[in-house]
C-alpha cells in the first residue's frame, strides 16, 4: 500500500468513527465538509429524511472566486450561514469528515457562526 492509499484509508475510517455518533435531525441538521485539492463543498443533510437541505460550493457561478486558502473557506462559511438563516435552521451538528480540525476546516465552521449558526 503506498502512502497515498494509506492516507485515504485513515481518513476514511476517521470518518466511519465520527459518522457513528454525528447524524443530522431535522431540527439540528448535520453540517457536512467535503475538501479536494482544489474545490470545497458544504452540505446541510437531514439523515433521518435523507435529503440535502443546503449546499453551498466554490463551482458555484458567483463563488468561484473563493480559493483554497483559510481566509476564502471563512467566506464559504458566511454564505451557508445566510442560506441556512434564510430557511430559519439555527442549529447544526458539526461533521468534519475524517479531516482534522484546523486551517480550512475551521476557517468554514468560525465563518458559519459569524453568519449566527450554532455547533
């Protein structure tokens, strides 16, 4: 197994370990993170319904200009921050994906609660 392959598995079971305790409510939707190498993803999921109530992505028209970098994922925060205000949910639970907790990770979930969103 070479190092990249390993590097996808750890995350992978890191994920499974939180997925197992993390699940999204209708009252308290899960926040999920998903980050490739060059595009960044938010999704607000429903698990007990099984549906996407929000996303929010730098593919989009109008975000495109969001980089890879903390000061940029702080702007993708903000934005699902006033989509999920704009449908009225205030609370979320925090899924960060088998990623660790800092740099853009964070940057995301501390611009979703300068929109107002609870963790």
């Amino acid at each position: 197994m070479n190092r990249l392959e390993h590097k996808r598995r750890r995350r992978l079971q890191r994920k499974l370990h939180i997925r197992k305790r993390v699940s999204g409510t209708a009252d308290k939707p899960r926040m999920s993170i998903f980050k490739s190498n060059r595009h960044l993803y938010v999704q607000i999921i429903d698990d007990s319904e099984g549906t996407t109530l929000a996303a929010a992505s730098n593919m989009e028209k109008d975000l495109r200009d969001i980089k890879m970098s903390t000061k940029d994922a702080g702007r993708l925060g903000k934005v699902i921050g006033q989509r999920l205000k704009e449908k009225s949910i205030q609370k979320v639970v925090f899924d960060r994906n088998g990623y660790a907790y800092h740099g853009i990770i964070k940057a995301v979930a501390d611009g979703a609660r300068e929109a107002g969103i609870q963790f």
